[in-house]
C-alpha cells in the first residue's frame, strides 16, 4: 500500500497528487479523504490514550507512596481500576480506527506514472512500438484449437468431465512444444543474467495478502483451507510473482546487491471468476498454465530504466519466436493497484485477425516493498524515513498462450512449421503434418 504520510500535509505530504491519481484511475478521490479522516481521527485516539497511560502512570506512583508510608490508597486504587478499563476501551477504540485506515489506505492505488497515458477505457491504450509484417494467407486460416484438435494435442473433453471448464491434457507433440518453450525460455533470460527460482506453488494466505490485491482473492485466487490441521490457509499462486515478492520479506539490501534480478518458474493458477463466458473454447484462458517470469528487486533511482530494459527482453524473445506484436502502453484506467506504470506486448492471431495480450510488464514501485518491509542501504537521516525498494514484474512467457500463438502463425494447408529456435528442443523436428 501507499505510505500513510505521503496523505499527512503536516508531514510535508501532498493528498492531492493522490486524489489526482485516483481520479485518472476511474475513481472519484473520496477514498483519499476518508483515509485521511481515519487517520485523524486515529492520531486524537491514540493521544487520549496516551493521555490516560501518563494518569493511569501518576496514579500508580501516587499509590506506591501511600503504601510505603502506610496511608490508605483505597481512593487511588478504585480511580486506577477505573482508568484502565477506560484506557483499554479507549485503546480498542483506536485500534479499530486504524484498521479502517489501513484497510481504507489499502485500496488506494499507486501513484500513477506521469508517463502513463491519462484515460479511463483501455481502449485509448497507445502502441508504443510494432514488430513483424502481417501476411495475408492464401488459404482458411484455423484457429489455433482446431489445429491442435487436428494435431491430437490435446484432450478437453475428458479433462472437462474429470476437473470442469477450462481444463486440458496436453499429450504428445502438444505437451513436448509446450514443455520446448519453457526451457527455450529459462534459457533466453538467463543470457540476461537473470538467476533461475523455481517457486513454491502455494504460501501463507497472510503474505500473500501482502503481495496480492483484494480483487484477486475474489477473482484469481484458490485457498486452501489448512485450518483443521491448527494452521494458516494456503493459497495457490496465481503468478511467480507472489512467492517471489515474498522471498525477501523483512530484508534489507545493501545498495551494492541491487539489482536483484529472478528468472522465476511455476505453474500457474487462476479461478478466473472475472472472466465468465470468455475463452471458453481451448487453453488461452485456463486454471492452470506454465510461466516463465521476469523479477526484479532495485533501487527507485533505477526501477523507470528497468521496466525498459524488461519490456525489451520480452520483445527479444518474441522476435526470436518471429510473432508479429505490438507493445502498448496501459493507460492509467486500466492499470491494477499495485501498478504505477504497465506495458502490455500482444501478438497477433491471424484466425481471429486480432492482437492478443501475450505479455505484461509493470513497475510496482514501493507498492508491495512497504507491505512486505523490505528496503535498501541505510535510514535517510534528513528526511527520517525508510528507504524501500522497488519492484518490477513482467511475463516472458506464458507457455500455452505463446503455443496457441504459434500454431496460428506457423501453420500452412497441411500442418505446422516449427519456430527455429525451439527446434533443438524437439530433436530438430522442423514440421508437424496433420494427419
């Protein structure tokens, strides 16, 4: 969430900006104010029981020297008694004002970037850069799912039967390209001296509400519940990006150590609940996939010339691939809470002559580093405040979505090419032919 004193003016903080932020986001700004009188309202109880806490301390001294000279403290002891239940009321009181502070300051988005295109419908988001040509092809072009039924790639029917919608088999050929694109990725990152993690598939539901939004659990996330052994539910990762985030929690890095840059591998896995009716037909949009991510941990000064740098390793790995696609610029309405600034790259699917979103690349600033406490070098002694660090995540792959992507554009009237850089991982085989 967004530091509490950049809402206090007596704290040299500046509301306005954020109510600003808030408006481009779609949103009207009154979270901005109720924040704010939360916190007021907050800070005056916290000093009443302050208040209360030095009485109650006088009153206790005034007793220990009562006692010592004998001296009946009767009246002392029942307005001692007397304060304490008043300052426990009071002190619950301001607790539960700053759980509505903090749950209220949780749902303020980050500052949106000055760079990021100011529009609520994300049908204003910008192209930012073009690759490849498009081709008109001289035949009927299959969509992707009845070339991989042609192909016997994959199983729906009975995965349907035994898990539900939006469930698959990959099997053969299919699973093999599948399985090619996830070491052809691993392997492309690393050149950019990103360290390989392999994540857990699932945390504590507690950190990750510190590293997931609301929205999420509500429409992308699987719990588990834990609680009849005694412990904490769990909660199945939608993204490497959680359990990465969560990596260094409570860590401080010395300047020298930064960047921090991860490869991370996992399955992935999404209730997709905000999407009903859509993709219901193959695996673009499923519960479960493949991903290789981008993660990356820096300082602030540094975080803007890193989301270029891994927008551009995204666009390497699908020039390599040889996927027409464009990169646009997510417009200020369309960017998650966490997000200060996003790029999307989206190829293109010849069966339905549309981009389709393949990748997506954001600069989460401090966001998600001040839920989690992690921060860098030492305190700034002018300004008094910690310093925490910034963090970036962004797709390099999504496998099923990239194969779905690759069979549209590869295929001929009678099967499919195979892209030249996966072919060392499918035993140089250079075409699939339908049967």
């Amino acid at each position: 969430m967004i530091d509490i004193n950049k809402l206090r003016v007596d704290k040299g903080g500046n509301p306005e900006i954020y109510r600003k932020s808030e408006i481009a986001r779609g949103r009207d700004g009154s979270l901005v104010n109720a924040v704010i009188e939360l916190d007021k309202t907050w800070v005056k109880a916290e000093f009443q029981v302050s208040e209360l806490r030095r009485e109650l301390n006088q009153i206790s001294k005034e007793i220990a020297v009562l006692r010592k000279q004998k001296h009946d403290a009767t009246d002392f002891i029942i307005k001692s008694t007397e304060l304490k239940s008043l300052m426990t009321a009071k002190a619950a009181e301001a607790n539960n004002f700053l759980q509505q502070r903090n749950h209220n300051l949780s749902l303020i988005g980050n500052l949106v970037h000055e760079s990021v295109p100011n529009f609520v419908d994300e049908k204003h988001n910008p192209v930012v850069r073009t690759f490849g040509t498009i081709q008109e092809k001289n035949f009927s072009v299959l969509p992707y799912y009845t070339i991989m039924e042609k192909l016997n790639f994959v199983e729906m029917n009975k995965s349907s039967l035994i898990v539900g919608h939006r469930a698959y088999y990959l099997l053969g050929l299919g699973a093999r390209l599948n399985q090619a694109l996830f070491s052809y990725a691993q392997n492309f990152l690393q050149q950019y001296n990103y360290t390989l993690v392999q994540v857990p598939m699932f945390i504590k539901k507690s950190y990750m509400q510190k590293a997931a939004e609301l929205q999420d659990f509500e429409e992308s996330l699987y719990i588990i519940n834990n609680s009849n052994d005694g412990n904490e539910d769990l909660c199945l990762i939608a993204t490497s990006e959680q359990p990465l985030c969560c990596l260094h929690a409570d860590q401080t890095f010395q300047r020298t150590e930064l960047p921090v840059k991860y490869c991370g591998i996992s399955s992935c896995f999404r209730k997709e609940a905000g999407s009903h009716g859509k993709d219901m037909r193959g695996i673009f949009r499923v519960h479960q996939f493949e991903k290789i991510e981008q993660f990356v941990i820096t300082s602030p000064s540094s975080s803007a010339d890193m989301l270029e740098q891994m927008i551009e390793i995204s666009e390497k790995f699908y020039q390599s691939l040889e996927l027409p696609y464009q990169v646009i610029s997510i417009v200020s309405g369309g960017l998650n809470n966490a997000a200060s600034k996003k790029y999307d790259l989206e190829a293109w699917f010849p069966a339905t002559k549309e981009f389709r979103e393949l990748v997506s690349c954001s600069n989460c600033t401090d966001y998600q580093s001040r839920d989690l406490n992690i921060r860098y070098g030492q305190v700034d002694s002018n300004q008094g405040e910690k310093q925490f660090v910034h963090l970036l995540n962004g797709t390099l792959c999504a496998t099923e979505r990239t194969l779905c992507c690759i069979l549209e554009n590869y295929q001929d009237e009678k099967g499919i090419r195979i892209p030249k850089v996966l072919q060392p991982y499918l035993s140089n085989l250079e075409y699939i032919p339908y049967e």
